[in-house]
C-alpha cells in the first residue's frame, strides 16, 4: 500500500497554476508563459520522510529567479484559484512553507547559530540519511549528460555538485516526524541534505509538495523514488563509476551498451 501510494504521488495534481501544462503522464511540467503561475502540487500527500523529487528540465534565460519547493497543508482541490507566486501569496495563506532554491548557500543556520560545517557523506555511500529517514542516494544526484568537454566536469561528476540550479540538477522535499509530534522540512539538492528549512509543521493533516516553477526554471520532470535496498544494477554501477578515470572511459569497457548508458546516467 505504501509503494502504491508513493507511486500516485510521484506525479502533478490536476490543480496547478495558469501558466503550467503538463504532459499526459503529469510527471513534467512546464511554464508556457511569463515568469509566475507556475506552482504545482503532488497528486497525492507525501507520507512521512518520502521524498518529492523533480528534475531541472529546461532553463530560460532573461528572468531573475529559480525554481521554489515546499509543503502545504492545504488540498489542491480546494483552492478557489490557484495563487499566481509561492512566495509570498501561497504562504501568506499559513499551513505552506516554501524554499527558495539559489545557485548556492542554500542551507540553513540551526536555531539561529553560524551554520556549521557538516561532514559531507561519500559519494558512493547508498542512502541518504536524513534525521532518522533513510533515502536511497543514487537516484537523488543529478548528474551532467556526459559529452565532448565531459572531462572538465568529471570532479564534478564525482562529488556531484553539479550547481542547484543547472539543468538536470535534483531537487526534493520531505518532512521528517519528531518525537514531539510535530515535522521538519528538508529540502535535498542532488543527493545533499540541506537541513531543516521549517520546523514545527503538523503531521495532522494531510502535506502536499509544492513545486514552484518560476522565473529561469523553465521545466521540470517528476522522478519517482523506489525505497528499499539498492538493486544489483544499481550497486554495479556504483563499483564502476568508482573505479573509473572519467565518465568517458565506460565507453572502453567491454561492456552491453544498455549497462555502458545506465552507467553514464544517460
């Protein structure tokens, strides 16, 4: 029941901005117009620590501003009119909390603190671990399409930071249950946690992922999450980017083609 759910969720509500459209299987949505009515919503609430994540599809040059996520506690289906911004207009509303993704420092101090610096997991680690929620890491990481000049990125390829608003780049939300009672938001861009970004939401009521596609983020696309445990293709794939010079060497080994593309993350 659980997969199931988290299957229905990992697509768009009907109910979305006035700029939006979706394609037919409502996993990619695009903003056809101006730079606002772009918000979108899960078909479905999240469940505790699952994941919405969306890929950064197409950009648009001559716009200030990128993409927005967050969580609401209101239903889609009951929205008179669906708000033309996230921020400030669907939060001023209450029950929403929304996150502004920029080209950097999108983490967040704790309580008011200097943000301090946290040990950064391995790239090649298996999950994600975000307070006491365990996330399979590989499919969080956006990665760069490997091509001519591929080998001035592969550092980045290996540390995958590839920059929070590039295209291709992966951008997700959840909250995580506290003991008392109440949620954290965490957003996660290309398989790093950035921290609680809201605190004290209620876990009462029904959260729906927001996805705000504003201004310079043209596209996104809805990639569903399998949890559980790595599949074998997925730990061979692991073994091998690791052992690799660069992503351009997998064309060298004798491998199925179809393995050789899954590795390049194609």
């Amino acid at each position: 029941a659980m997969a199931s759910r988290c299957r229905l969720a990992a697509r768009f509500h009907r109910v979305h901005g006035a700029n939006v459209r979706l394609d037919a299987s409502r996993t990619r949505a695009t903003r056809v117009e101006s730079f606002a009515n772009g918000i979108c919503f899960s078909q479905e609430p999240l469940e505790p620590g699952q994941i919405f994540l969306v890929e950064i599809e197409e950009k648009e040059l001559g716009w200030c501003g990128h993409l927005r996520v967050g969580l609401t506690a209101h239903d889609p289906q009951s929205l008179e009119v669906v708000p033309e911004y996230s921020l400030p207009d669907l939060v001023n509303m209450g029950d929403t909390w929304v996150f502004a993704i920029t080209r950097s420092h999108n983490r967040v101090t704790e309580d008011g603190e200097e943000a301090r610096v946290r040990v950064q997991a391995s790239p090649w680690e298996p999950f994600l671990l975000v307070e006491r929620v365990k996330i399979p890491r590989d499919t969080l990481v956006g990665r760069s399409r490997p091509g001519r000049y591929s080998h001035i990125l592969d550092d980045l390829y290996k540390m995958n930071v590839l920059p929070a608003t590039a295209r291709r780049s992966r951008i997700g939300v959840l909250y995580a249950p506290q003991p008392d009672g109440t949620a954290n938001m965490h957003i996660i861009i290309n398989g790093e946690d950035m921290g609680p970004s809201a605190r004290s939401l209620p876990t009462t009521r029904p959260l729906y992922a927001v996805v705000d596609v504003f201004a310079s983020t043209k596209s996104v696309r809805v990639i569903p999450v399998d949890y559980g445990f790595p599949s074998l293709q997925t730990l061979c794939r692991l073994v091998i980017q690791k052992h690799i010079v660069h992503r351009l060497a997998i064309d060298g080994l004798d491998l199925p083609p179809p393995l050789k593309s899954f590795c390049k993350h194609e």
